[in-house]
C-alpha cells in the first residue's frame, strides 16, 4: 500500500490492465468504505446515520504473501475482509483482483474473477452445512465452478484435499457435527483450497478454537502458504498470532488503517500511540517481564462508529493527544521502506522514547465510556 | 501450595461428574489446592479441562441433578463447604465469596438497574438501609473507574459498554469485601486493551482490599503478571502446580511445555514453526485408563497409557503428575 494512497481519482484505471497488475500486488484495495446505515422510526424508516465500519482504507496484498489486519471488535477489519468478498457491497472504493476491478464487474463475470478469491471464517460450528458431508461440503466449489468433468475426478481431488488438511479421506462421507472445532476449520481450509486459489481471506481462523489446536491450524495455514503459493488477508485481534503468520501487519481502529509495516518493525518500532497501547496490553508468559512492564492503558472505550471523533479518530483515547489531533486527520505518511503510519506527532512520541505524558496514567480509569468530542 | 495453616481455602481431593444421554462426564478427577490469604492463584486450562467446574463446585453451584460432587473437601476459612446447609452457603456467597463471569452480559439482570443489583447483595448480606446502599453502591462504581457513577447507577446493563458491564460486575462482586475472588475468565470476552483495563483493576483492588483471588482462564499469559501460583488444569486434572516463576522458567510438565510452546510470542521469527500439540483432548465420557495426556505426548511410555500418574514434588512447592522427567526423557 505504498503508492496508492495518493491521487488515486487521477490515474484510475479503466479496463482490465491496471495498476495493480503493474506494481505486481496481487489485490490492491483503494479508498475502500463501507457504511451502513443506521435506520430510526418503526412505520416510517428514515436513515438517521451511517455506520462508517470501514472508512476510507488503501492497501495491498503480493502474491504469496501474509498480510495481517489487526484491530478490535467493531474497527472493520472483518467488514473489510466482507466486502473484498463481496458478501457486502462496498459503499465505495475500487478492489482490484488479479488486475480486474472487481467491484465494476457483472454477478457472472465477478464469479469467475473470484474462483481464485476464498475465504475461511471465524466460526467453524457456522460456516459449514450440516445437512452436507464433509465430501458434499469441499466438493461444491468444483460443481460451481465447473472444474472436472466426471464424478470421479471430482471425488479424487476432495479425497486430496482431505488428505491436504490433515484429514482422512474415509472422513468425507461423514457430517460436520462429528467433528472437532479445529477439525471444522481444516474442513473449512479443505473447502477454501478446493478451487486452487492464489489470495484466501482468513476471518479470525483460530480464534474460536483451543490453544493448543489454534497452533495446528497456523501450522497447517503456513505449511499450504508455502507448497501453495497462496497469498493470505489474516484477520484477527490477536497480536501474538498476527504477528507470528504475517509478513507484513495493518493495524485497524474505527474503519481506518492507522500503521502499517513489517511484522519485524511492528515490535521493534511501533510508531502509531494505538498500536503501542495494543502491543503493550499483550499479555506474556513471563512473569518477571510482565512485573516490569510499562503498560499503556488506554482510557475508555472504541467510540462509536456512527459518530466517529473528528480530526484523527483515536484522540480521545491517546495519552499523547494534542490540539491539533481534534482537527486534523492525519493521512498514512511513509516512515521507512514498507513503514507507514497516520498520526501527527510520531516522530516526536518515537524521540520522546514513546513513554506516554504522566496525564496518561491519571486519566487512565476516569473518562466517559464512550468517549465522543461531541 | 504447600500445607500452610493459613490457607484461606483448601481444597482436597475434589471430583465432580456430570450424567448426561450418553454417560458420566467425570469433568474434575481428584483435584487439590490451596489459596493463601491474599495470594492469587491461576488455574490455567483449554475448554472441557473442568477449571470452572472445579470453582462452580466451591460455591456449591453445580447444577442438581445432573451434576453431582462426588468426594472431596472445600475448607474455606475452617469449615466444609461441602457439608455446608443451604442457607449457610448463600451467607457466603457473595459476601464472602464472590465470583464474576465471563459474559458481563448474561451475568448481570437486564431489567434491573445496575445499582439496583449492587444493592441487593448489600441489603441481603449486610442489612444496610436503602440510602446506604445506594451511597455504596456509588462510591462501588467510581472504586471500579466508571466514570459518572451517580448517573452510571440508574443504568441498565445494556446501556454500559462491555468493559463497563465487566467493572459493574466487579463492582458486585467486592460490594461486601470478599475475602476471596473468584474470577472466572474475566477479560475473555472483552478487547485487548480493554482487557488490559480489567486486569489492572482487579490488581489494584486486590491490594486494596487484601483478597485472595482465583483467575480462572485459558491464557497462560495472563496469569503469568497476576498470579502468585499457577495450576495448570488438562481432563479434570491438575498436571502441574507451582509458584508462577516455576511454572513459566521451569516447566515440568510434558502439557505445560506443550501450551507454553503453542503461543507465538511477539518476538518469534516467522520462520520458527509453533510446536503444536498433537491430536485433540480426551473424550471426558470416556477418559483413557492412564494418563489423559498420554495419546498427546512426546515423552509417552507404555506405563502412561495404564495408570493416572500420581502427584510427583519436583521443587519446592512445585508438583506433577506425570512419570517422565521431560530433561532427560528418562522415568523420574
């Protein structure tokens, strides 16, 4: 997401051949927004306002690699992952796939631009049929999009692609109920890989599962990556994981992207105050580490995104807020080769040694809930 | 958690079954503990390894009549609260010990007023007038750092943001200055940052009000700033118990060593695999003969697979239950 995020009216691309395929990203999603909108009255529903759950978000994606979006609950990054998807319809921007703007195309022609797009979700008991079998299940893909000839042909590649995942293939007569949560994610991952895609969007693949299976299924993720040359969009709240499968990491707050960077710099030089707060509220399994840490405990709560603050959007929650913040957005600038972030003052809280003003600490436990500049 | 004449809590040999269609689901096996005053415990365990259970057990909660306690002791403050009578045990509950819950949402009464269910327990416990409790129940709020707490009061929990549902709750729970806490996956459901936020407050009252408190979680991490010991549940046993230091610098236990390594922590390579554990946790309807951990492990031995390891000291207050020492792969 380097280039993008400036002028990108002037030089849109018509057609087919575009920038994305020129700079080799493999997606490239500009000025993405999606709003909802929020309805008022019973017998006559009037739009009282939007939901801005993603707002105004520029980035890209290389073939064969792993970008992370990270952010809490409610800061869009699953409603990104949507809308790449087209589960929802973008509100605007331009999603270019492979160098097709998929968001111009027909239902039809936008299908088959997609059959190299998939997506595994976040819960694993939800996004499985459970009136199909789990060979019903990973064999759909190929009837829908026409793949084999025969019956047989079809059957051999799901027997593959059990066998892919760490399953059986004596498994694919059975239903998803008989299975684990994990078990259900590598079904899930089976059913993404069936169609032989180059870019999987991950929605929180782990999040629902147990400790020790969560490790199985990034095992399993990385393992594919790597025979696969699938690109990965890995959505998730958890630092550590995020951290860990991708190559590069987006940090999402309220709609926006606020950092974004290599998966080495986000710890060693984290420069956006949210990002900071973030990766110091990680918990580590350290004990005399965790007595010694200097904590950032941010002040209340994510506010509202139907009525996001003004100037830069973390303001009110920042211990290192100044005037000009409640103004003024700040725009994405780049700080070093694949290091960008968007906040005024980054340079000067990175000098300061990024220990936040004494304030910080005092008002940590006493502001407004949902903290709004209104 | 050695013999100490001081223990708040003791909790010896505990098992708790559940009947259920399709048989018994033995959920905690012979489980023993105990809680120092003003120590904090951790009881570290994936889904289905009875660390609920086991504390739903000391308030007497366990759902009759499927549910059962079926041996056991919980000595809280010198008396079997096993053996204790109904009325006696809701003198305890929440008053001198209180639990919050996972979900601030399906824990707190949506048609009450947050203060209102404050003051109950206040009323009921402590026989205070209505003026005093609502006065408490006030000064309880900005305790917990909700801000406004005269407005906050009037509240319905459906007006409050998760993070202050959960101080709300707090706020509940230590009303009557519980001598022990027991929290029951506080933050789970909650943000990182506001789970940072939780976790500091219920440090900060933990001094203030000198309770004992038991955090019950599944992040290993969390327990690894908060917790004077840790006891690191699988299948309804307790594997590994020991001071935090121990368990973190020292781990003993083949389960332990797996949990520990199945985090990415925020310095790892991209290149370095997570060593997963194998495999899938037990069937609790039908638990293996001997070690519930034996299918899983690396260090397994025919022995493991035909009876449950009994509890081995491997350092000072530091205990397992298993057979193999993981240094050397050799028996112990």
């Amino acid at each position: 997401m380097s280039t993008a995020s400036t002028g990108s009216d002037s030089d849109r691309v018509d057609g087919s051949e575009t920038a994305a395929s020129r700079n080799g990203a493999l997606l490239e999603v500009r000025n993405l927004k999606k709003y909802f909108p929020v309805h008022r009255g019973t017998f006559i529903r009037r739009i009282s306002g939007h939901v801005h759950a993603v707002d105004d978000v520029t980035f890209k994606v290389n073939p064969g690699e792993t970008l992370g979006l990270v952010g809490e609950s409610g800061c869009g990054k699953s409603t990104t992952g949507y809308s790449l998807m087209h589960i929802e319809e973008p509100t605007s921007g331009e999603v270019f796939f492979e160098g097709h703007d998929i968001v111009q195309l027909s239902v039809q022609e936008r299908r088959s631009a997609r059959r190299r797009m998939q997506m595994i979700f976040q819960d694993p008991y939800g996004s499985l049929n459970p009136r199909m079998t789990v060979g019903q299940i990973i064999e759909e893909p190929l009837i829908v999009h026409n793949l084999y000839e025969s019956k047989a042909d079809r059957l051999s590649r799901t027997q593959e692609l059990l066998e892919l995942v760490g399953l059986a293939p004596y498994h694919a007569a059975r239903y998803p109920h008989e299975f684990s949560g994990g078990q259900r994610q590598r079904i899930a991952t089976a059913r993404a890989l069936a169609v032989t895609p180059t870019f999987i969007v991950c929605d929180e693949p782990v999040s629902a599962l147990d400790v020790s299976i969560q490790a199985q299924i990034i095992n399993l993720l990385q393992d594919l990556q790597q025979d696969f040359g699938v690109a990965y969009l890995f959505i998730a709240h958890d630092l550590k994981v995020v951290r860990h499968i991708s190559d590069r990491v987006a940090v999402m707050y309220l709609g926006k992207i606020v950092e974004t960077t290599v998966s080495d710099e986000l710890y060693d030089r984290p420069l956006h105050p949210y990002t900071r707060a973030l990766l110091s509220a990680v918990p580590l399994p350290d004990p005399d580490l965790e007595r010694k840490r200097e904590r950032i405990i941010l002040p209340g709560d994510v506010p509202s995104p139907i009525n996001p603050p003004s100037g830069c959007n973390f303001h009110p929650r920042c211990p290192w807020a100044q005037e000009r913040c409640s103004q003024e957005l700040p725009q994405l600038e780049t700080v070093a080769p694949g290091h960008e972030v968007a906040c005024h003052f980054w340079k000067e809280i990175e000098d300061g040694g990024g220990v936040p003003p004494v304030s910080a600490a005092i008002h940590a436990t006493s502001t407004t809930p949902t903290a709004s500049p209104e | 958690m050695t013999q100490n004449a001081q223990s708040l809590l003791q909790i010896r040999d505990l098992a708790v079954e559940f009947s259920t269609d399709d048989g018994i689901v033995k959920a905690v096996n012979g489980v023993s503990y105990e809680v120092p005053a003003g120590h904090a415990i951790g009881i570290v365990g994936e889904s289905g390894s009875g660390k609920s259970v086991s504390q739903l057990a000391v308030m007497r909660l366990i759902a009759r009549p499927a549910g059962r306690i079926t041996r056991g002791e919980v000595i809280f403050d010198g008396e079997n609260l096993l053996e204790a009578s109904e009325s006696g045990m809701r003198r305890i509950r929440g008053n001198r010990i209180s639990m919050i819950f996972q979900d601030p949402m399906n824990s707190l009464n949506p048609v009450y007023t947050v203060g209102r269910q404050i003051e109950e327990s206040l009323r009921l416990h402590q026989g205070s007038s209505k003026d005093e409790a609502h006065a408490r129940a006030i000064e309880l709020l900005d305790l917990v750092g909700i801000p406004s707490p005269e407005d906050r009061v009037k509240d319905y929990p459906h007006q409050l943001s998760g993070g202050m549902q959960q101080r709300a709750m707090i706020a509940m729970a230590i009303a009557c200055n519980p001598e022990l806490l027991i929290a029951d996956e506080p933050s789970t459901a909650l943000d990182v940052t506001i789970q940072a936020q939780v976790i500091e407050l219920l440090g900060e009252l933990r001094e203030k009000l000198n309770m004992s408190v038991i955090l019950i979680t599944h992040d290993l991490a969390l327990v690894a700033g908060f917790c004077d010991e840790v006891a690191v549940m699988y299948a309804g046993y307790i594997v590994e118990q020991g001071p935090a230091r121990e368990i973190f610098y020292n781990p003993q236990h083949p389960y332990t060593l797996g949990l520990l390594g199945s985090v990415p922590d925020l310095k790892s390579s991209r290149d370095e695999k997570l060593e997963a554990i194998p495999g899938v946790p037990p069937d609790m309807l039908a638990l293996p003969p001997g070690c519930p951990y034996a299918e899983r492990c690396s260090f397994a031995r025919d022995e493991c697979l035909t009876v449950v390891p009994e509890l081995q000291e491997v350092g000072t207050a530091h205990t397992i239950r298993c057979i193999v020492d993981v240094k050397s792969g050799a028996l112990r």
